[in-house]
C-alpha cells in the first residue's frame, strides 16, 4: 500500500517509507484530529457564563445556587443546561401494559 525503498544496511534489508508516504500518513492523521477536535462533544454549552437573569430567561438552562463540597470548598453559583428528561419506570410499565391491553397496578 505505502511506496517502500530498501535500504542498504549490511545487516539485512529493511523497508523504509518514502516521503510521499509519510507525508500522506501525515496528512491522514492530521485530518482525524481535527475530525475530533470539531466534534459536538467539544462545543461549549450555550448557557456557560450566563448571569442567573439570562439563564432564568432561557428554557433549556437552569440556575445552580452555590453551596460547599464535603471538603470545605466553595463552588459558586453557575447556570447549567437543564437534564434530559427520562420516563419513570412505572410510566413505561403502564404504558406498556395499556398496549397489551392489561392494566397495570402499582
């Protein structure tokens, strides 16, 4: 796949990589780190740095008060994306149950 030489080395002959090669190795690991870098898990959230006005304002972001960890540090008031929403267990139970047409009792 890669355009090889032999080089002369007394020992025994070994590959090497011509610079067309390596360059085009190169060029291929350049692209996947910038595929990495761009990716939405390096996007910054959009309520990061918001003031608790703002962040009251906006509906996906929620206003962490500050409070202190176990050892005694201080974190300040921050504002937040919002959690995903999740369907309780008991909700899915019901819901699934109603499709069998069987009622379903907590």
């Amino acid at each position: 796949m890669l355009n090889e030489i032999q080089s002369s080395n007394p020992s025994g002959s070994r590959s090497v990589p011509t610079r067309s090669a390596k360059t085009a190795l190169l060029a291929g690991a350049l692209m996947l780190g910038l595929a990495f870098a761009s990716s939405p898990v390096n996007a910054a959230s959009a309520c990061k740095g918001l003031d608790n006005n703002a962040c009251s304002e906006s509906a996906a972001c929620g206003w962490v008060e500050s409070y202190e960890r176990k050892d005694g540090r201080v974190v300040k008031a921050f504002c937040r994306t919002k959690a995903k929403g999740r369907t309780p267990a008991t909700t899915k139970l019901q819901e699934n149950a109603a499709t069998q047409g069987k009622v379903a009792s907590n």
